[in-house]
C-alpha cells in the first residue's frame, strides 16, 4: 500500500505540473475567466479531458495482487486494473463548467478507461462518467472564488473515488477479485486524488485571485488617478487644465507620455516625444484620427502603427481612447511607451478603466456648464437682459408722452409689458414658438424707436408658416439688441434685417446690420467665450451658441459673419422636425 501511495503521488505531481504550466498560460487563463459560453466550454472538455486521459496512461498497473509500474500504460491485462488519478480532472472540469462540461470530460476519460481494458475496465467507466455527471450538476452552484471551495472540491473529490470504490465491487467480476483490488488502492487513491484535487484547485484559485489583486490594484490606481483630476477635468478640456491632469496620469502609470486632445488638437502631451507632439498643434498622429472619427479604442504596437508625422518619435506602441460626453467622442486620451512590451493586458485594463472616470468628469463638468448656463440665462432674463439703463430710460420715455401723446405712451406701456412678460416666460421654458420671440423682438424695438425716432430701420421677413416652430427663447431679441447697442456710431442711421425662412428642412434664422463690423481678432472668439472687452463681452453670444449646442446637437449651427465697417450677419439653423440632439 505504502508503495502504492508513493508511485501515486509521483502520478500526481505530474498532473499538478502540468497544471501550474497552464496557470501560467493567459490563454488558460482567459478560459478560467469566461467559462459560460459553448466555445469556451469546449475547450475546459477538451483540457480537462485530456487530464483524464494523461491519467488513465500514467497509472499504475495492478494485477494478481502485484504492482507494476510503467513509464506510459497503453493496455491492461484482463485479469489486472488501473490505480491513477482520473477522478480528479473529472471532478475539477465538472466543478468549473457545470453538467455540459461535467458530462464531457467524464465521457472522455470514462471511455478512454474502458478502451485500455482489464476486469475494472467497465466498473471504472461508469464511475467516470457518473462522477462528471454528478459533479457537473454540482458545479452550476459551486463557487470557485470562494475560500471554502478547495474543501468543498476535496470532499467532493473523496466522495466520488468511494463512490468509484463501490462501483468496482458492484460490477468487477471475479468478487473476490474486485474486494482485493479495493483493499489495495482504496485508500492510496482516496488520498491522493483529494490531495491532488485540493492542490489544482488552489492553482485555479489563485488565477480568480490573482485577477482580483490587479482588478483591486488598477481600481485603486484608476480612484486615485480620478481623485487627482477632477478638479482639471471639470474645468472642461482646455490646454491648462489637460496639461496637470496628464502630468498626474503619468505619474500613476507605467505609460512613456501622456496626451489628451480635443477633437481638433493636441491639448496636451507629457513625456516622451514631447518636443513634437506639442499643445495647440496639429494631430501629430493618424491613429488619433482614427479614434476620433470610429469612436473605439485602437492600440498600435509598432511604430508604423501611431504614424506619427516625426520620423524620430521615440514612442513605439500606443492604446488611444475616445473621450465621451453623452455617448459623443470630445476628445482622446492617449497612453504612449518606448517599448511595446510595456503595453500589457494590466495597462490596457487601467487605461479603460481612466477613460470611463474622465468621460465621467467630463459629463460632470458638462452638467455643470449646463446648470450655469441655465442660472445664467436666468439671471440675464431676468436681470441682464433687462438692463437698468434700459428700463429707466423707457419709464422715461413713457413719462415724457404721457402728457403729449397719451395714446403713443399706452402703446410704449403694452410693450413694456410684453417685453417683461417675455423675459419671463423665456426663463421657465426651454423651447417657445417663433411669434413669442418676434413679439419680444418688436417690443424692444418699439420702445427703443420711441427714444431714438429715425435712428434704426428694422426689417423683418418671416415666412408665416414658421410661426409656430419651436425654438430656444432669447435667440432673437439678444441679436437684435446687440446690432442696436453696438454696431452703429451714435451719429450714424443703421439698418437691422431679421429673416427666417426654410432651407433643406430647416428653419434659417439671419440678423444682418450694416454697421461698423467686429475685429478680426475678436471674431473667432465670439460665440466661444467671453470676452474682456468695454464695448461687451460676448456673454449673449456665447449663450445662445451653447444652448442650441445643448438642445440640438450637431443638427445645429451657429454662424457669425462680420467685416470691418461693413456689419455683422449671424446665421442660426435649426432643424423643422425638433429633432434633438
């Protein structure tokens, strides 16, 4: 028996190797991970399978109450059996993938048994394939990740080599025979197979483990990162405040540089390659675009790959991400090495686990842009909009008519009214029909031409059956004021277009002026930002440009025109259909 039971666990030490050697395969791994679908099941049948059969061949022949061990078991004899292991890989494939796989493995290794023959040939078969069905029902409520399932697989494990005990005695022919077969491997196998059963499925644990201690690794490294960044990326993507958030991102990681881009440029780009890869540039490389333009990640593992425009850029494998605001690419995130070996399944876990958080932040920042933007467009409804010139000069006015034109000062009143009663209802709406903006429009006019007869000419031309089309509240009015306010010198007489009319199914919005134009310099940052500026900030523009953003997507546009001393013309398309974006 003591013979036995150390030619035993020779036989096992061998599967247990073998074993290790597939732990460390990523391969084996991944098939460890994702044991559900057929593919996959598949391959554990055939993995486990073949521990089976490895098993029946690696055995330790008995016959005659004689042990003969041999480098490789092809046959047994009649009168002789089998003393192995095969048990084993049954129960640990059937434990792993449920009754599909169970049934699977315990066909291979049952049939494999009954192919080499000897008296136990049939009893041990039957068993085998018993075993994976048993265990295989077992495994759909067995947890691998559990600390107490390499017990539990144990006590399964000696349940199934008794149950194949009691199988040989049931079956075996000759009796006597069978009974002392039993009393020479019973307990060697029993043993062995529940230590080698408790070891392989440590080494399977410590795969889920392993996994779990990176997973909890990245996490940390991932909070720690978003923890760092928050304040940079709510600030939106900007140049300054990408510039910390990648230096805090390369710290963190094992990547060669950092990059971040918008949609149009490089925003910014630490570490290597950084002498060409510079802020407000151009996209140095087509990868980027790519990511930009499909909406996926791409890793590039070579060069040739990135093609970056620099012949001698040092970075040689790359993982770009998209950056998502409301399932809208915005920008890229960009993970560089010198050396493509770095570029391994952990980074490229980490690096979509970052790319989730500041999409993230980058939601938040954008929710919180629209809340000031909604206080704000508040507040100038509410306050700005009316401006305190504004409403002192008509009470003015009014008060100057009440004595000479009493009719004509009525008429400045309703307006008044109207005027208010639109700032009102435009601050609780999001949307309003075409005619309320135009009557906010024509009553600041009214009033403003009372005070300044002759010194504006207003021409409207509204096609009637947009009337009743939805669009944001202070689209107009705001347009038309600034033309008033700024665009003509006090001793000259402007002209001020406001049309609206249908081109390709969507409503065209124009305010045209003939006065003193914008500097080319403040052009392009009208509508985009505020600006410091004594003649105005551009708050208004910048509003009315964000909110239609905001509401329609890219079904929008927002346009502005405008040359030195021959006027201003802002175009706004909106779509007919409401369409949202």
């Amino acid at each position: 028996m003591l013979a036995l039971l150390s030619l035993m666990l020779e036989r096992v030490g061998i599967l247990l190797i073998v074993a290790f050697i597939l732990s460390r395969m990523k391969s084996f791994r991944q098939v460890i991970h994702h044991e559900h679908g057929i593919a996959v099941k598949a391959t554990i049948i055939v993995i486990f399978g073949a521990f089976g059969v490895i098993s029946n061949y690696t055995g330790v022949e008995i016959g005659h109450g004689m042990i003969t061990s041999k480098d490789w078991l092809t046959n047994v004899d009649n009168t002789g059996a089998i003393a192995n292991t095969r048990i084993m890989g049954v129960v640990i494939g059937g434990l792993l993938g449920g009754p599909f796989v169970g049934i699977g493995v315990g066909l291979i290794a049952g049939l494999h048994r009954l192919s080499l023959g000897g008296f136990t040939a049939v009893a041990c078969s039957v068993s085998t394939i018993s075993a994976g069905i048993v265990t295989g029902f077992l495994g759909k409520r067995f947890k691998i990740q559990e600390s107490s399932a390499p017990l539990k697989a144990v006590v399964i494990g000696i349940l199934m080599e008794c149950f194949q005990m009691g199988i040989i005695l049931l079956l075996a022919k000759p009796f006597d025979e069978a009974l002392h077969l039993v009393k020479i491997i019973a307990f060697p196998m029993i043993a062995i197979n529940g230590f080698g059963t408790l070891l392989f499925l440590l080494i399977i644990q410590d795969i889920f483990q392993q996994q779990e201690r990176t997973l909890a690794l990245q996490t940390h490294k991932a909070l720690s990162i978003a923890n760092q960044t928050l304040p940079f990326f709510r600030q939106g993507l900007n140049i300054d405040s990408c510039a910390k958030a990648a230096e805090i991102i390369l710290t963190w990681t094992n990547a060669d540089a950092i990059s971040i881009t918008n949609q149009h440029q490089v925003l910014a780009h630490v570490g290597a390659g950084a002498d060409h890869h510079l802020p407000s540039g151009i996209m140095a490389t087509e990868l980027t675009k790519k990511v930009l333009e499909q909406g996926r990640n791409i890793i590039a593992k070579t060069a040739n790959e990135i093609q970056c425009v620099n012949p001698k850029c040092p970075l040689e494998a790359a993982i770009v991400l998209p950056l998502k605001v409301h399932d809208k690419t915005v920008g890229t995130l960009k993970l560089y090495f010198t050396d493509s070996s770095k570029l391994n399944p952990v980074e490229q876990e980490l690096a979509e686990g970052l790319r989730k958080l500041i999409s993230g932040q980058l939601e938040m920042a954008e929710l919180e842009m629209q809340r000031r933007l909604l206080k704000d467009a508040e507040i100038k409804a509410l306050q700005a909009q009316v401006h305190p010139h504004f409403l002192f000069n008509a009470i003015n006015t009014i008060s100057s008519l009440v004595r000479i034109d009493a009719d004509q000062a009525r008429k400045l009143l309703i307006q008044l009214s109207i005027f208010f009663r639109s700032n009102l209802q435009g601050a609780r709406q999001m949307l309003i029909p075409l005619e309320k903006e135009l009557e906010h429009v024509e009553a600041y006019l009214t009033i403003e031409q009372a005070r300044f007869p002759d010194r504006y000419k207003v021409d409207l031309e509204i096609d009637p059956s947009l009337e009743k089309v939805l669009i944001p509240p202070f689209t107009l009015q705001p347009l038309v004021e600034n033309a008033i306010r700024y665009a003509f010198p006090k001793a000259k007489t402007g002209m001020v277009k406001v049309r609206a009319f249908k081109e390709d199914k969507k409503m065209v919005l124009h305010t045209e002026d003939d006065g003193k134009g914008i500097a080319p310099e403040l052009l392009e940052t009208l509508g985009n930002q505020t600006v410091d500026s004594t003649e105005g900030t551009g708050t208004a523009l910048w509003n009315i440009k964000k909110r239609i953003e905001e509401i329609y997507g890219q079904n929008a546009s927002f346009q502005i025109e405008s040359k030195l001393d021959n006027g201003t013309r802002v175009t706004i398309k909106l779509p007919l259909n409401g369409q949202m974006g």
